[in-house]
C-alpha cells in the first residue's frame, strides 16, 4: 500500500466543465432512479410495488443492469457481525439478510447459506473474542433479540469442521447465517419486478437543475444522452418530483452537481482484487473462511469465498488508487483502467491466504476480476457508515426530494433490500 499521504480524493461533478447547457424538459415523471446496480434496481422495485400510481423510471449508462460495483464483489450475504450497534450498515446489513434470504426463497434465486469461520491466529485471540461479544451484543432497535447468532470455537473445533485450516489457528467464530447468493440472477429476478417500461438502459446523466419556482412543482430536471448511439443523440431532459442517486462510484458526481463547489463531496477509491484458487476443490474447504479484519484496513481481509458451483476465490485485497484530484467525470468512468486485475497483487494474497490455509501454493492462483470500493474517506478515515441524504429543491415547503446513497461499498448487496424500504418508506415519505 503506498504512503496514505499519497491518496488524494477526486472531487468532480458531472457537468463541472459546462458541457451541458439548461434544456427544459420535453417530459415529466414522479420518480426518477440514476444507477442500475442492485441498489438502484431494489429501489426501483420497491417504488413500483408501493407506488403503483406513479410514474416511476430507472436509468443506467450501461447497456445491462449491475456492471460495476454489483458485479465485481463476494456475493456474500453477510451476517452483519463487524459493524458497530446502531449504525447504518448494522441495521440495513441485518434486516437486508433477511429480506434476501426471504426474497431468494420465495423468487428460487439460487443461494445457499453455507456460513462463515472467522479464523484468528494466537496474537488474535482477544481480539476474536471481543468480536464474539460484540455479535452476540447486537439486536434491532425494533427488537431485544439477539441478531447475529455466532459462536466461539477453539481451533481445534475450526478444524475439525474445516480440516485444511492451519495448525497456527487458535481461535474461530462459526457464523451459521452467512451465505452465498447469485447476485446476477438477482438482479434479473428485480428487473422482472420493475417491468421492462420503467427501465431505461444506455441512458447516462450528464446534468442535474434544482426546479423552484414560486408556483410550480418543486423537483428536478434531470438530463441525460444516450450512450448507444455512436452519434451521440441530442440530450434530452425530464422533469421529475423525486430523484433517487444510486449511482454508485458515480454518486457523490451526482450530488455535488447541486451543491456549492465547497460543499462537494470527496471521492475515495480503494480497489479489491480477486485470484481465482485453481484446483481449490482439493482442499475440501466447505464454508467461507476469512481471516481476522486487520485494525484501520478498508476491507474484511483477503478471504476464501465459493460461487454456487463450489468454485473457490479468495479476495478482494486493498489498494487505494488516486484518480487525480479534481475535473470533469465526462464520457469515461475514471476507475475503468484499474478494473483490469493484474500479476502484481498475487504475492500479497498469497501470504494472506497462507497464515490460515497452508496448503494453497501461489501456482494455484490466478488474477480474476477486481471491484473498487466507493469510498468517503481515505485509510486514516476509520470506520464510515452508509449515508442516506436528503436535499430538497424546496426547502420550505420540503417538496422535491432528492435521495442520495452515498459510500454504499460492502454490505450494500446483502442490505439491497432494507435499503429500498428506507428510502422509500421512510426518506421519501
Ligand atoms: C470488492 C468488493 C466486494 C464486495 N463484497 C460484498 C459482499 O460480499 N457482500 C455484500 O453485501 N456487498 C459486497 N460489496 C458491496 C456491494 O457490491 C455494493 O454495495 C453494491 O453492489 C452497490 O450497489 P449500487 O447499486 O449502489 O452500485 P453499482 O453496482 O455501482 O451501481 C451504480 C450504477 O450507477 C450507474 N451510473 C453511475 N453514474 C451514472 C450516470 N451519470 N448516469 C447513469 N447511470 C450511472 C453505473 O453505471 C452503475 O451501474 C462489495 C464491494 C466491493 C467493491
Ligand atoms: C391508484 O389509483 C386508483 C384509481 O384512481 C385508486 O383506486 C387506487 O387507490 C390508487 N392506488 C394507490 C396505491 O394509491
């Protein structure tokens, strides 16, 4: 990792250069969504379903649903174990578990709640403890029951379940609720949700304007290109009561399209990479194996995860990237040259992987894919939360509502759901 004195954030805003003058808008809708990641998609869907009445449209720059962030991650659903009490990512990570076992359930989305040991070596084993305490602490605000059912083991125990752990391991937490979900079959079974009508694909949001006049509707004009055409049509714009930015590593471009340029709000961005173990089945590893979470790291720790089909990868690692400091997003998202994996991260990974499973060799892996991480503060920032923010276009009369989801990196697909049902039951209304 270099020097964290070395990572600067960028602070953009989509149209910063002023390549999109005002257009007035040739249509008008109730609820515009900006981002087709799983987030965007659970928001979209909850709207329609709520909402039946209104007129509800999602638009995503890319051709597809879920080609950023909501495909390059663990598809792990998480327990909800690290996050400290009554944060965001607490809550939302523990009931967005439950309503996605639920939801893959009754839709036949494949998953499987394999669960989870978090293994701890013998310098680890008051801190493991302490992470067990703090699980067993956590419950709802709505609820005094316990909400992250784990339990301590000794590393003999770890290893009689997980044979091929390393002798080293002293301590293990077993998490029975942690699982695995098919993140694409997911997001399709959304879509399905949503209906074809509302979805806009090859649409990208290239200006936002605050609509408040004395006697019209407070709301936002909301302006986008098609991105499908070689061309590139004529923008064209819409008028919409609410705005809902779930643009992922493109969120805070969004919001500070509307805010002082003081007020901008910073992006960080912290790349996670992903080796693929060949011939892992030979180790017979059955559940999800992470390591104990390093102090100050941005990440869970370079981890065992499985695909449905039992195919094991480990990852993702940390490396914070700095994408110059200032400018405008444009055509191009800045991050896309990092999505390339690459050699250089394996001997890390490796010694990673080797504290806890000695048997893999770095011959078994190979770079498969990377995901970036969105977020808000640098590796000195400690832990930040989800944040869920409202502005409105009238602040007087608290009409035209826009919802920004900001720094949602992990668990934002295991929390998809209870995300949706937030914003739109509780922020919106
Ligand atoms: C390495 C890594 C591992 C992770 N592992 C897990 C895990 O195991 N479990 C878990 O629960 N979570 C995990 N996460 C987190 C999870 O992947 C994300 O929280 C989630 O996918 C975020 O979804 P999203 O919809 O907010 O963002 P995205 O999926 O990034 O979607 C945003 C969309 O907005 C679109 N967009 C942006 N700007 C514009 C614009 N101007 N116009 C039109 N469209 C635009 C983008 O094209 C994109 O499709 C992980 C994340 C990372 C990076
Ligand atoms: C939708 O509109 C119909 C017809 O006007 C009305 O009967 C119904 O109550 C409305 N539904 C909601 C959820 O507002």
């Amino acid at each position: 990792m270099r020097p964290s004195q070395a990572i600067r954030p960028l602070l953009s805003a989509l149209n910063a250069a002023g390549k999109y003058s005002f257009k007035p808008p040739s249509f008008s809708v109730d609820n515009l969504i900006v981002g087709g990641g799983v987030v965007g998609l659970a928001i979209a869907r909850k709207l329609v379903i709520q909402r039946p009445n209104d007129t509800t449209i999602l638009v995503e720059r890319h051709s597809t649903a879920g080609q950023e962030t909501s495909s390059r991650n663990s598809e792990v659903v998480h327990a909800g174990i690290y996050y400290p009490s009554r944060t965001l990512k607490s809550i939302l990570c523990i009931r967005g578990r439950r309503l996605l076992y639920d939801y893959c359930h009754k839709n036949h989305i494949p998953y499987q709640k394999i669960g989870k040991l978090i293994v701890a070596l013998p310098n680890q084993v008051a801190e493991i403890k302490a992470l067990h305490d703090h699980a067993s602490s956590l419950h709802l605000p709505e609820s005094q029951e316990p909400a992250v059912p784990i339990q301590l083991l000794t590393g003999d125990e770890a290893r009689a379940m997980e044979p091929a752990l390393s002798p080293d391991i002293a301590a293990a937490l077993w998490s029975p609720e942690t699982g695995i979900v098919d993140s694409h079959a997911l997001m399709e079974s959304f879509e399905r949700d949503i209906g074809e009508t509302s979805l806009s694909y090859s649409t990208k949001v290239v200006r936002i304007d605050r609509i408040n006049e004395p006697r019209g509707k407070p709301g936002w004009v909301v302006q986008f290109v098609a991105t499908d055409t070689s061309s590139g049509g004529e923008p064209q714009a819409v008028y919409t009561r609410s705005l809902i930015n779930a643009a992922g590593l493109g969120a805070p471009f969004l919001t500070n399209e509307i805010l002082p340029e003081h007020q901008w709000i910073p992006s960080y961005f912290a790349r996670g990479s992903y080796v693929t173990c060949h011939g892992g089945r030979k180790l017979g590893v059955k559940r999800l194996l992470y390591p104990m979470p390093v102090k100050g790291m941005a990440g869970l720790g370079t981890h065992l995860t499985m695909d449905l089909a039992g195919n094991i990868k480990f990852g993702p690692d940390v490396e914070w990237i700095t994408l110059g400091t200032k400018g405008e997003q444009g055509d191009n998202e800045p991050w896309k040259t990092w999505l390339t994996p690459s050699e250089e991260r394996l001997n890390d990974m490796h010694t990673a992987i080797q504290t806890y499973l000695p048997g893999v060799s770095p011959s078994d892996l190979v770079p498969d894919y990377v995901g970036i991480r969105p977020k808000l503060a640098g590796p000195d920032g400690g832990f930040r939360d989800f944040v869920i923010r409202l502005d409105t276009a009238d602040k007087d009369r608290g009409e035209g509502k826009m919802v920004s989801l900001l720094g949602i990196e992990s668990p934002g697909l295991t929390s998809s759901l209870a995300i949706a049902d937030m914003v739109v039951s509780n922020v919106l209304h």
